[in-house]
C-alpha cells in the first residue's frame, strides 16, 4: 500500500510546513521588522522595542496559532471518527459555539477577572454540554441528518445566549464583541492566554490522541469494537472531554473559528488511506498550518482592519462544505 | 436719469423684500421647549439655553464617563432619542446630531417637529461655529459669545506657553487612535505636543497596532479608557504585557468626557496635557 510507505513522508512535510508557517508568523506584523532582527531580538535578552513586540506580541499568537490550530484539526477528525459521521466538527455540532458562550458568561460576569481559570473551565463546561445534548439528541445510531441538525440548534442557542450575555453588559464596548465571539481572532493575544490555555489544550491532545486504535476498531461497527474489546465508555469518555477541553480552550482565548475542524481532516484522509489512527496526528499538524496560514493573511490582507479568523477559514471551509453535502446527499436523504 | 430711477426701484424693491422677509425672520418665536437627543449638543445647550428653555437631554448626558456636565444634566428630563418619548415632550425645536439614528431624526421630522443637526466637532473651529449656530437657534447671542470669548482665550493662554514639540499617542479600547482631522489632534496641537498618529498619516479614528505605537516610541502616551464597572475584551489592549512595559511611566489617564465634544471645557484637556509635557521635560 502506498500510502503506507508515503505516511512518515507526509508528517514530516506537514511537520515542515508547520514550522515554516510558524517562523512566518513570527515576521508579519504592521511594524516591518527584518526577519534577521526578529529572530535575533526573539533571543536576546534586550529589553528594546522589538524585543517586546517579538516576545510579548508576535510570540504567543504564533503559539496560539498553531495550537489552536492543532486543537481544531485533531478534534475535528476525533469527532468524525467516534461519531462516525463525515460532517462532524466542533464548529457544525455546536462545540465552538457552546464554549463562546461558557467564555463570555465568565469573561463579562468578571468571574474570570477574579479567578483566571474560571475562564477555560467555564469554556470547558459549555463544550462538554454541547457534546452530550449533541449526542442524546442523536443517539447511539443518529445519522449524519440528525448529528447536523442538533449540532445547528445547539449552535443557534449558544449564539443567541452569547448575544444576549454581550448585549446585557453595562460595557458599551461588549455588545460589539459578538463578532469576535462568533469568528474568532488572536489580535493582540498574550502570554498570559498562552499560559491559561495551553495546559487544557494539551490535555486534550492526549485524550484524543489515545484514541487511536479505538477508532480504527470503530470503522468496523460498533458490535465489532467491543468485540475486539475496545471499552466504548472510556471511548466516550476520552473523546467528549478530550474534545471540549482543547476546544473549550482554544475557544476562550480566540472565539470560533469554523472548518478547520471539518477541511483538514477530509482533505488529508485520502492521504494517510482513511485509517483513522493515522489522520489524528496528521490533521493536527494540517489544522496548525490552515490557521497559522489564516492569521497570516488576516494580517497581510487588511492589516488596519482587523480581519476575523473565521472570515478567510469560511471562505474555503464553506464552499468544501457545500460540496460535501452535495456529495454526501444520497446518505442523508 | 433713467439708470437712476431703475437703480432706484431696485433698491426700493430690495428694502421691500427684505421687510417682506423679516417678518418671518422675526416671528421665528424664541424655542421655549427644547430637546436634545446628542450628548454634544446636551452640553452646549445647557451651556447656552436661558432659564427654563431647555426641556429634555438624552441619557447620555447624565454619564460621568461620556459626559462632562453629568450633574447640571440632572436637572433635566431624561430622554432616550426614541421618536415617541421626544413626541410626547411636545418639543418646539430638537438638536440632534448628524450621528443620531437616521430613523428616529426622519420620523420626528416627517411628525412636523423641527429637528436642527449637529456635526460632532473635528477641531476648535467647529467647537465656535456650533456654540455661535446654537445660541442663534435658542435667541441666546449674548450668551455664545461669551463662551466663544472663553474659548479663544483658552486658546491664547495655551498659545503663550513655547509648544514643548513632544511627541503623543492617543490609545484607546481596541487599539484606536486618533489622527489628523480630529477633535483629539486638535487638542494635542494647541497643548503644544505633536501628535504620533498624525506624523504616521493617519486621518480620522482608526487602529493603531499595539507594534506600531511600540516603534513610534511615542513621549506621551494618552490612555482614554473609562470603567464600565464590567469588562469587555476591548479594553485588554490596556493591559497586556507589551502595553504596560511601554507606558510604565509616560501615560496619562486623559480626561475623556471632557474630550468626546467640544465645548469650552475640552481645553481642560489640552492645559492638561500642556502640564505633563512641561513636567516630563524637567525630569
């Protein structure tokens, strides 16, 4: 099988790719620094302009970018492997959205202002939430219809609650925040959202990433995986809370960012021939490069105007989600 | 002889008109029920209106944050620039500005009302033609010239004082800043300090990149932020690291409500401003 033979090629090209876009990232910015400057004052320990701008502004939204990234890819093909369903993603069944309005209730109550982690733990609750009223919803053998439809109605209500949430703050400034909410961005994200989202994130990798086998097993049936005695609650277990905890956090410091979940992992299972073990860490590293790619064109494209993340991530994942419908419409008919 | 008589009935045809257009000039009845629905001309009317002529000011008015004559605003019904809350005023003369809601100012004036719109003031010289614009409207001339005469004698006592030429950067929730054509530029002018966003070519409000405010190592930094006693991501630009590590000496909390209109008081702003510039220069 060649796909076999092409699939460590693969991970280092992505791999590659990843590190490239990241060293990229670090060099857009409205200041016009030399790359040469920037990497130099990335490590020195000056305390100049540019160091500052190096360390405390391009820094963590180069992490974030790629995490987030990682996050949104990973879970996105976790969540079409368990649920068995091609349009699953955080962003279509609601996950995203659920976590908005976790975030906004602790950010806008002041709850986060007083304690920090109030902030992904609350994020983390509305996406556990999603995640079940999702799947009691659609059932055990809910099919690709109904998976969509209660990810669609989750997705409203947790909108119109952020809204109302945004809308009821005495901030003047809140109720525009909506938009940032809903598509995500990491304009003048720092360190301190580094450090408060990274540990849930990578938590959250390793519950997905154990997944491995279990969704391999999965491909099979049900029946057939607690046959070949895969333990289908500590499955579920691992990709509910696997997911909302690195979704939960990536939400809570750069809002919903739609598609990557759904894109990436589509577009590379051809590649690493449809094993569900092998596109997990295939489409982290492929949902690192879409966003690390989004945040770079937000920032070149329209520098003054602070462009959202899921306005570029929907320009492509919106279209590729048409055709997948139209693809898939036999099945959900 | 001709000619004369020709110019002659001209003139008598002119002084005739004239006479024929002051009655309607003159019967133009002092407003004695006025509503403003903009916190700019709130201020200026109460600024100018005679006792009792001033009826209603909009909510904004009474805000410390938005306002600089939230107290006096207590004195005054509260409206909220809804069309049927002004109707029921029964107003004879509303002040609205250019940015209220289109439909409301439409709607009100479709109702017979006479809605008169403001601007919002981009420099000093708009802050005197809306004074002298206001006290024509309310019949309180007198009045608008004497705080038309505060006004340019604010101004001269500014212009006394050398222009120190240090450098300042407005920065507020979400990064904007303020640049060229702009209330804020004129007051840094006239406070003597030369204004980052302006020397970057920027017009009008927009964002200015925490990177950028980094580069352009600016001497003064204004911070005009109010507390809504609730949070909103806008306001974290103000607080990250990068921020905070470049204005741990150099920002000033500017007086913000005194800067949103112009009136007589907004020169607070700039003998403010004039102040922390002459201090930094002696440190």
């Amino acid at each position: 099988m060649s796909a076999d033979r092409h699939y460590p090629l693969l991970l280092t090209l992505l791999a590659a790719a990843t590190l490239a876009l990241f060293l990229l990232s670090l060099t857009v910015g409205p200041a016009g620094i030399a790359f040469a400057d920037s990497m130099k004052a990335l490590f020195s320990d000056k305390a100049d302009g540019v160091a500052l701008i190096m360390r405390e502004i391009r820094l963590p939204r180069a992490i974030l970018g790629g995490m987030i990234g990682a996050t949104l890819g990973l879970s996105g093909a976790a969540l079409q492997g368990y649920l068995r369903n091609p349009l699953a993603e955080p962003g279509l069944l609601g996950i995203s959205a659920s976590a908005s309005l976790g975030a906004v209730l602790a950010i806008y109550t002041g709850l986060s202002a007083a304690f920090a982690l109030a902030l992904p733990l609350a994020a983390l609750t509305g996406a556990v939430a999603a995640v079940l009223v999702v799947q009691a919803l659609a059932g055990q053998r809910g099919g690709a219809l109904i998976v969509i439809l209660a990810g669609i109605a989750v997705t409203s209500f947790a909108g119109a609650m952020t809204s109302l949430a945004l809308n009821l703050s005495p901030n003047p400034f809140a109720a525009l925040e909506i938009m940032f909410w809903m598509l995500g961005s990491l304009t003048d994200r720092s360190m301190v959202h580094v450090w408060l989202s990274a540990p849930f994130m990578l938590v959250g990798w390793l519950m997905l990433g154990s997944l491995g086998r279990a969704l391999d097993a999965l491909t099979l049936g049900s029946e057939t995986a607690a046959s070949m005695g895969i333990e289908l609650r500590k499955v579920q277990f691992l990709a509910v809370f696997g997911t909302a905890a690195s979704v939960g956090a990536a939400t809570a410091v750069a809002g919903a960012i739609g598609f990557v979940g759904l894109v990436v992992p589509h577009i590379l299972r051809p590649l690493v021939g449809a094993r569900p073990s092998r596109l997990l860490p295939a489409s982290a590293l492929g949902g690192a490069c879409v966003v690390l790619t989004a945040d770079i064109l937000v920032r070149i494209i329209a520098p003054e105007r602070d462009l959202k993340l899921g306005v570029l991530t929907a320009i492509v994942g919106a279209p590729f989600f048409l055709w997948l419908v139209f693809r898939t419409r036999r099945s959900l008919l | 002889m001709m000619i004369l008589r020709t110019a002659l009935s001209c003139f008598v045809a002119a002084v005739l008109g004239m006479a024929a257009a002051l009655p309607t000039f003159a019967a133009e009845p002092t407003p004695r029920r006025i509503v403003s629905m903009n916190v700019c001309t709130d201020q200026l009317a109460m600024l100018i209106a005679g006792a009792g002529q001033l009826h209603s000011v909009s909510a904004l008015a009474g805000d410390p944050r938005a306002s600089a004559m939230a107290d006096e605003a207590r004195a005054f019904a509260v409206n909220h620039a809804l069309a049927e809350e002004i109707f029921l005023m029964e107003p004879d003369l509303i002040l609205a500005g250019t940015f209220s809601a289109r439909a409301t100012v439409g709607l009100l004036r479709r109702l017979g009302f006479r809605v008169e719109e403001f601007a919002p003031a981009r420099s000093f010289a708009d802050v005197r033609d809306n004074i002298r614009r206001i006290g024509a409207l309310l019949h309180r001339q007198e009045r608008a010239a004497e705080l038309v005469a505060q006004l340019d004698d604010g101004l001269a006592r500014l212009r006394a004082g050398a222009p120190s030429g240090r450098t300042i950067a407005l920065y507020e929730p979400n990064s904007y800043t303020a640049g060229a054509g702009t209330l804020a530029n004129d007051i840094f002018t006239a406070a003597g300090l030369v204004n980052i966003a302006e020397r970057l070519g920027v017009t009008g409000s927009t964002r200015l990149p925490l990177e950028q405010l980094i580069m352009a190592k600016p001497d003064l930094i204004g911070r005009s932020s109010s507390d809504y006693g609730a949070p909103a991501l806008a306001q974290e630009n103000l607080v990250h690291p990068a921020f905070r590590a470049l204005s741990r000496q150099d920002a000033i909390d500017l007086p913000v409500a005194k800067m949103i209109c112009g009136a007589p008081f907004t020169l607070d702003a700039a003998f403010m401003l004039q102040d922390a510039a002459a201090k930094q220069e002696r440190r």
